[in-house]
C-alpha cells in the first residue's frame, strides 16, 4: 500500500485518461524482472534490471542467469534452484548475493515462478529487488502502521484542508477528547480550549505549504478533560507526500512535557539505565566461557555505571564447596576473573589481575556482600572508609591516590546462591552512587549471575568429560604381535563439544590383533559416557574371536540399548601368520591402505549403517596386509571440514600418506598438524598400524 493507505486517506486524483502520477510500492522499490528459458539462458531483461545488476540489455540477453549473475561458489545452488522450480517443485522466494556488474556482491530479495506459453514451453520469470532497499520500506510501513495505533506519543494526521483525518489514543487521552470529536474538524473546532489554536493552525499551514518540518514547538493550554491545570506540550509538524511528491496531508507529534525540565532529566536517566539493560542482555552470556561471560560483565557497566569495575567468583564455588554465610565470620577467598575501567588509573592497579587468588578479611565490605546477599554501598569514600574497601594497605594507598570518590559492591546471586562480587569504583566520575545505582548493578548482576553460572556448570561438566575420556581411552600402545601401532587422539578446539570418537588396539591370545576406530554422534558427557560403554563392548567381542561382521551386530545391538545413541565403527582383526585383515565398517570412512613401495588407497568396503539403526547387515571383507604394508583408521574429525567436499580433503589425506616416511608416530603428528584447523568442532581419533614379520608357527600355514 502507498502512503495514502497507510494513513486510510483519498487516493490522488487521477490525471489524463484515468491514469495517477506513480506513488506505489513497486515504483519505490523500483522491482526488476527477468525471464529466463528452459535452459536457464536470460531471454527477457527489464530497465530495471539494468539498474539493480548493472548489466545492458545486450550484454545479458541470450546468457546463463547462474554464470552472469552468482559467484562461482553459488552457481551450483542457483542451478539447483532454477531446476526446482522449472521441476514444478513451487515457487522459490528469498534472498541471494548476486554480483553487480562492478564486481561486487549486494543482497537481493528474489521471487521465482515458473511460466507457460501457449505451446507449452516453459519459462522462469524472477522479480527483484534490493534486499536493503526492500528492508527499509518494510521498517517504514511497520512503523506507519503501529506507531499510530501504539506510541506513547500522541499522534495525527490531517488532511490539506487541516480537519483530522486519524488520532491516536495516546493524543484522545492528551487533548481529553475522543477520536470522533476529532475527526472532520479543524484545529479551532476541534481544540478550541487551547488559548493559542490560531498559531497552532497556522504553524499547520506553513508547514503543510512549505514542507520544511517544525520540530518540538511549545504550546501550553488546558485540556477538555482538565481545564483545572495548565499543561504544556512539544509538538512537531511534518508535512505527508506520496512517492511522487504529491501532498496528502500534515502529521503532528504531540508530547506532554509538564514540568518538562525535571521530566526530561529522567527520562533521559531512565533511557540511558534502559539501554545499558538491554546492552547487557545482548552482550552478556554470549558463549559458555566463564572468563569471558565476566568480561563481557565488566565491559558493559564501565563507563555508564563505573569508572573501575572488577568481577570475581568466590573460590570456593569453583571448587564446588558451600558459600560462606554472614554467620561464618571468615575471610573471603575470591578468584579474580575480570577487570575494566574507563581510564588508567591508580585503582585499576588496586584491583585483583584476572586469574589471582585473592583474600579479603571478614571485616572487607566485598566480603560483608558475599556474605549478607545484599549489596554494600559507601556513596561518599572518606580515609577511614579505604581500609574496609581494598585487599591490604598497599592496595589501599593506591586507591587513596587515584581519589576514590564512591564504592559499590553488588553480590552476584543465581538460583540461591552466591558465587561472587561486582566490584564498582567511581574516581573521577562526581556522582555518588545512589538507590537507584544499586538497582540498576542489581539488575545487571542477576542477569550475569546467571550466565556465569551456566559457564560454571558447564566448565564443571567440560571437565568431567574430559577426565572421562581421558581415563577410557587407552594411554600406551600394546604390545601387539605382527603389528606396529601409533595412535592418537586430539579433543575439539570448541570447549563446548567433547565428542564421542574412540580407538583401540586389542591383541588376542591367538596371534591376532583388533584394531577398532569409532564415533559417538553428539557432544558432552553423554557422548564420552557412550564412548565407554561401546569401548568395553567392543574389547570384551574382542576375546570372543568372532568375525567382524558379527561383532558389529553385537555392538549395534548393545547401541539400540543406549538412549539416544548412534556410533560409527569401523572394526579390524589383523592376522599375521595369513598375511590378511579382516575389516568390517558400519556407517564409517574408509581406511587407508598403504601396501609397501605402493601409493595409498582407499579400501573399497562395504559402509553398513551406523551402530543404533540396526535392520541392516554388516558384511566383513578380506584384505591382504603383508609385512611392511600400513593401514590407517580414522575419525571424520580428521578430513571433514564445512567448506570443502569430503573428496577433496580425502585426497588431501591420500597425498599427505604417499609422502610420510617411515615413523608412524611422525605420521600421526603431520597429519593431524596438515589437516586439523585452531578452530575445528570435532574431536579426532587416529590408529596407523604397519604389519611386521613373526616366527612361523605350526599350522599357520
């Protein structure tokens, strides 16, 4: 809808044979179509296309859509795309990069549907347009629509002759009149109480036939519904014009500022305390890194609230002990985790540097905070009020010198308990802290308290699975008959996501070895907790001396018992007296092969599916292993990656092994460092084993 009806006023009038000077969305929006053929070749290409792409109608006609206007990352999607809708698959909306003529890439808000002409062809007809373009008049209709209806500030609209044509609640309750005693009146009849409605209609007027905007007029007056006391009011004129410059009318805002001098300083006070709220919701808990979330804190209240801020957690809630309890009469033993200040300063250097243990005496105010649960506040710092504030005499000096003016300490409380302090410090900052400071930490260290909390437990359960899958996985390679064995396993660089891989190598009492490499789907200590069940499974199969395939049966079996637990695994049994190793792989990568003197390769196996699905049976393979010959086991946490194809970085992995020499523990390490990024999300488990010579024994042959 165009401004008109937005506003529920008259359209224009029409001009020449029925025809209204452009004032829609679509000409705002200046909307671009293109056709293209069954082939995806541009056959029809508007001036507004022009415009949007840059591209002539000469330069696009006759050439592919993907290749003229998509990067070449996207022109695989684009295809995909463009099938599915020629495909009958449906219409496609949404936005997508295009490149610009110039070279660069802009947002474009796209509409896609397929056409048929009356023999049948088919065609693609996309409309778009600038997705920011598109954005804006959307920000800006939402805003016409609601505004009216919801803003706090009285609002209105009249039309060229200056009788209301809409008035908004709030302005009914301002004026004291209801809405139909507004509309179709003037100014004078309208709001003939105010003493100055004459100059307020011919502000109206100069506004409306000038078009230059007059912003937060005064006018003061008495209302229907009160005419007891005098109100005064800030009002702005905005003169309304279609897309074509057409006048519709006059918008005014209307503000009570009664006692606006007192009222603007606090609402001013109460705007900034809002936006510091909301920053803090937006900025604070941003991940589940305990150091980080308290820096996020500190950040956030200097220099709105402090000058100095420092976090800190008590120590004993690391350790997972009790709080302490204002009846304890102990010291408080705090770990430093943040500090942030507005300048340098004297106090900055008083304060605790992030990752020390510091002690504070049970007469210290941050101590009496932690203890009580209550907030300490000390508005005006006097000399005798220093020692209760810093940790020891030195500090103490240094907080005298840098001229502590004000002090706070706000506990920080989640889900009952106390886990620590927000340390706030004024020095060059005039104004005390007052009531309304300690509200305002208040809210900030309850929304932190939380945040740090979740980062506390988190660490706490990061730690465990760790511990947990340090202790499952096996520390030293086992002396394996026929077999040389290096093994490693590299956690994610994510500290939210633990994983499930496992490996291990069990030689068995008749000559053999198992080699097991595998993957719990998922995170955390559920998948480590995982992990070690099928590690023991998988070892207590092991001595059984089944083949392969029956072992992975077994352990799908004991997956579908799991909750929620879906493993890959991929299972060898080496025998070095055959010269041959038993493989069987369920949903898993393919391991590598490296006969002696030859190129690696990748064992073509049959894949099954992953341990827990079940329905599908495993298969085992024979593949000849002579001495000297490697194999590789692996994770996917090795070779995947989200921007490249598995292929690519499978032979990656391929040109890595035809170049290793001969130590496997050297081999584990340069692939890891080749293929493993800083910030890589997925645990990895790596097995190379190399078969040797054993004595023949009787009946091996």
């Amino acid at each position: 809808m165009d401004a008109s009806d937005a506003y529920g006023m008259p359209d224009a009038e029409p001009t020449g044979a029925g025809v209204s000077p452009p004032s829609g969305l679509l000409d705002v929006l200046n909307v671009a179509a293109v056709v293209l053929d069954a082939k995806g070749r541009i056959a029809l290409w508007s001036p507004q296309a022009e415009q949007l792409f840059g591209w002539t109608a000469q330069e696009a006609l006759g050439r592919p859509a993907a290749k003229l206007l998509a990067a070449k990352e996207h022109v695989g999607l684009v295809l995909e795309l463009f099938a599915r809708v020629m495909g009958g698959a449906g219409d496609w909306a949404g936005a997508f990069p295009v490149r610009h003529k110039d070279g660069s890439s802009r947002l474009v808000e796209f509409r896609n549907m397929r056409l048929l002409d009356e023999h049948g062809d088919m065609y693609a007809l996309g409309i778009a347009t600038d997705r920011t373009r598109l954005r804006g008049l959307e920000r800006d209709l939402a805003l016409s629509a609601r505004l009216v209806a919801q803003s706090p500030i009285g609002l209105a609209v009249l039309d060229t002759d200056l009788r209301y044509v809409l008035v908004n609640p709030t302005l009914e309750r301002i004026n004291g009149l209801p809405a139909a005693d507004h509309i179709g009146r003037s100014v004078r009849e309208a709001l003939s109480f105010l003493d100055d409605a004459a100059a307020v209609e011919s502000a109206m007027r100069q506004v409306l036939a000038t078009g230059t905007p007059l912003v937060e007029q005064f006018t003061a007056g008495h209302t229907h519904g009160d005419r007891h006391h005098e109100h005064a009011w800030s009002v702005s004129y905005y003169r309304l014009e279609d897309a074509a410059g057409q006048v519709l009318g006059l918008a005014t805002s209307v503000v009570d500022v009664t006692q606006s001098h007192r009222a603007a300083k606090e609402i001013a006070r109460s705007r900034r305390r809002l936006a510091l709220i909301a920053d803090a919701t937006v900025r604070i808990g941003t991940t589940l890194d305990l150091d980080l979330t308290a820096r996020e804190l500190a950040d956030v209240v200097v220099p709105e609230l402090a000058d100095i801020a420092a976090v800190d957690i008590l120590d004993s809630v690391l350790a997972g002990r009790p709080s302490l309890k204002s009846s304890d009469h102990e010291p408080a033993v705090f770990r430093a985790l943040a500090v942030a200040a507005a300048f340098p300063s004297e106090a900055v250097r008083a304060a605790d540097p992030p990752g020390d243990i510091a002690r504070y005496e049970a007469d210290r105010l941050v101590t009496r905070s932690v203890t009580t649960g209550h907030p300490v506040l000390v508005a005006h710092v006097k000399a005798h009020d220093i020692s209760r504030i810093a940790r020891d005499e030195e500090a103490g000096a240094m907080l005298a010198r840098a001229g502590l003016r004000s002090y706070l300490a706000v506990p920080l409380i989640a889900r009952g308990e106390v886990l620590g302090a927000l340390d706030l410090k004024r020095t060059r900052n005039p104004l005390p802290f007052d009531e309304d400071d300690i509200i305002l930490a208040g809210e900030l260290a309850a929304r932190a308290a939380v945040c740090i909390d979740n980062a506390r437990w988190f660490r706490n359960a990061h730690h465990t699975a760790l511990a947990l899958q340090h202790h499952l996985l096996p520390h030293h390679p086992p002396d394996t008959p026929g077999l040389e064995v290096a093994y490693r396993y590299r956690p994610a660089a994510a500290t939210s996501e633990i994983g499930g891989d496992w490996f291990d190598a069990i030689p068995r009492a008749d000559g053999t070895t198992v080699l097991v490499v595998g993957d719990v789907m998922g995170s955390g200590i559920n998948a480590a907790a995982g992990m070690g069940q099928l590690r023991t499974a998988t070892r207590t199969l092991a001595e059984l001396g089944l083949d392969p395939a029956q072992v992975l049966r077994q352990l799908d079996l004991a997956t579908a018992t799991l909750e929620e637990t879906i493993a890959t695994c991929v299972y060898a049994v080496h025998d070095p007296h055959r010269g041959e190793c038993r493989i069987a792989v369920a949903g898993h990568l393919p391991p590598v092969l490296i006969p002696a003197g030859q190129a690696p390769r990748l064992l073509e196996l049959p894949t099954g599916t992953p341990l827990g699905v079940g329905g599908v049976p495993f298969e085992s393979t024979t593949v000849p292993m002579e001495p000297g010959d490697r194999l590789v086991l692996y994770t996917d946490g090795l070779v995947e990656v989200r921007d490249q194809p598995i292929d690519s970085r499978l032979a990656v992995l391929l040109a890595l092994l035809a170049e290793a020499d001969d130590s496997l523990e050297e081999t584990c390490d340069r692939l890891l460092d080749s293929l493993r990024r800083a910030d890589d999300h997925d645990d990895v488990a790596l097995v190379i084993a190399r078969a040797k010579s054993v004595p023949s024994t009787p009946g091996s042959e």
